[in-house]
C-alpha cells in the first residue's frame, strides 16, 4: 500500500465526470423540468392562499371564476406573493 505515493511516475487525472452528449442534454431537461415543477407548485399554492385570503376569515365573499383567473395571474409571481402573504399574516392574538 502506498507504494506509488513516493514514485516520480506521474498518472492521469481520472477523477474528472464525464457526460456523454445524450445525457448532458437528458441531465439538462430533467433539471428544467424540476424547475418547471417546482414553480408550478409554487403557483397552485399561492392561487389558493390568494382566493382563500379574498373570501374572508370565514368565507363571507363567494369566489367566482373571475377572482379564480385573477389568482392564477397573479400567481406567476409567486415568490413576490410569499412575501406579500408573509408581511400582511394576522399575528396571532
């Protein structure tokens, strides 16, 4: 063991990954694809905080389709709405 730490023979770096085309490409649509999701969650999770803070506390306003649309516009900033949804909570009393 360890025999070859002290020799003067130089190696070739292999530790280095590599990709062949077709799976650079693959690696690359998968990462899109997580990322789409992720957003796409994101969007349906603020849509619903959004209709559910324009009904009210316990539902007094009726939501129609046109608040639907409106939350699903609005949604596709939805980190922008986390912040929002975060700053405006009812602190609890």
């Amino acid at each position: 063991m360890g025999q070859n730490l002290s020799g003067e023979a130089v190696f070739k770096d292999t530790s280095k990954a590599a990709l062949a085309p077709f799976d650079r490409y693959s690696d690359m649509l998968l990462g899109i694809i997580w990322g789409c999701s992720i957003y796409g969650i994101g969007m349906i999770f603020c849509a619903i905080a959004l209709l559910g803070r324009w009904s009210g506390k316990h539902g007094e306003r009726g939501v129609n389709i046109f608040s639907v649309l409106a939350a699903f516009i609005l949604s596709v900033g939805w980190p922008l709405i986390l912040i929002y949804l975060a700053r405006t909570a009812d602190s609890p009393r």
